[in-house]
C-alpha cells in the first residue's frame, strides 16, 4: 500500500495565521523527538513517493538561482537559504501553478482567480513560511479558503495540491530531505486551509 501524501492547499490570497519564526515552524508546540519522527514519516510519505517517478525535468532559471543545498547546514539555516532563496521561490511558483491549472482535480477552485495576483501572494508565503522573512500581512488561511471550502474544497483536494507542491519541488531538483521539511510546515496550515 503505497504511503498517504500529506496535503498542502494554497489558493489563497494570503496566510496571516499563527506560525512562529520560520526556522521553528514545522511544529511550534512539540519536542524533538517528535518532530523528527513526524519529519520522517513525512519525508516517507511525500518526498520518496514523489523520487519514485523521477521527473527529471528540471528548470534552468531554478537551477541558475539555486544554491548546493548543504544538508549538513547549522540549525540555523532556514529551508528557503537552503533551498536557493528567491529564485528558488519564484521557479518553484512558477512551476507550480502550471502544474495547478493543468489539474483536473483542483483547477475549478482557480477558475475565477487572478493568478498574477495569486503567483505574488503564494511567492510572499513560501518565503515567510520558509524563513525567508519574518512577518506576512495578508490575510489569514480561514479567511482566504472559505469560498473553495464552501465550493466543496476538502481534504482530498488539500493532498492533490499537496502531491503538485511535491512534484515541483522534486522537478526543481530540490534533495527529499528538504521536501520533507516543505510538506512539514504545508502540513502544520491543514486544518485552517480546511476550515475545520
């Protein structure tokens, strides 16, 4: 039985909700020991499902703007130092969101959306979320995903983009470890995406 993906949904115009400082993200509340089974488990579930395809596209303007991934980086490196910066951001979106549109299972929650707009808000949370900045003002996950979630959004559309965000990451080159970190603080927005 092959591993459940772990869902991401970002259709919103923005995430103002309660993440603490990027680097401590994945899961503010728990000890150690307990991040790190949940990060395995999610680097299972998520990154070696998606390496078993190999997709061995990989963007140019990404891969120009990555830097070598050090895996044995200080503590103190956040993922998005980790995984190129900006233009590691703005490929990764980019890509994305072609993958997103091309979706039959989640492109009718976009159909009425502005996708300049949305590449820039989605760009501003990938950065804050992944220690990039340290603050994001737009508006909060409950309040943007209310009218997917009353469009009937749920929990099998959150792995679907979940499986794209995965799949773009592993496009871009991005080393499993550092997918498993990405699905671990998708996974920490659920149930706000979801309004539960």
């Amino acid at each position: 039985m092959a591993a459940p993906l772990f869902g991401l949904f970002f259709i919103c115009s923005g995430a103002a909700f309660h993440l603490r400082q990027p680097s401590r993200v994945l899961f503010p509340s728990a000890d150690q020991t307990v991040r790190q089974q949940r990060q395995l488990r999610l680097t299972r579930g998520v990154a070696l499902q998606v390496s078993a395809r190999g997709d061995q596209d990989v963007e140019e303007s990404f891969k120009a703007g990555m830097t070598e991934p050090d895996n044995r980086s200080p503590a103190g490196d956040s993922l998005y130092v980790r995984i190129g910066g900006a233009a590691a951001v703005e490929a990764a979106v980019d890509r994305f969101y072609t993958k997103i549109l091309a979706d039959d299972r989640v492109k009718r929650f976009f159909s009425e959306t502005d996708m300049k707009k949305q590449r820039s808000h989605m760009g501003k949370f990938l950065t804050f979320a992944f220690g990039g900045s340290s603050s994001y003002s737009e508006r909060g996950m409950r309040e943007a995903h209310k009218k997917p979630v009353s469009q009937g959004m749920d929990e099998t559309h959150f792995d679907a983009v979940m499986e794209n965000l995965a799949a773009t990451l592993k496009d871009l080159g991005v080393p499993d470890d550092l997918i498993g970190e990405a699905a671990a603080i998708a996974l920490s927005t659920k149930k706000d995406v979801l309004n539960q």
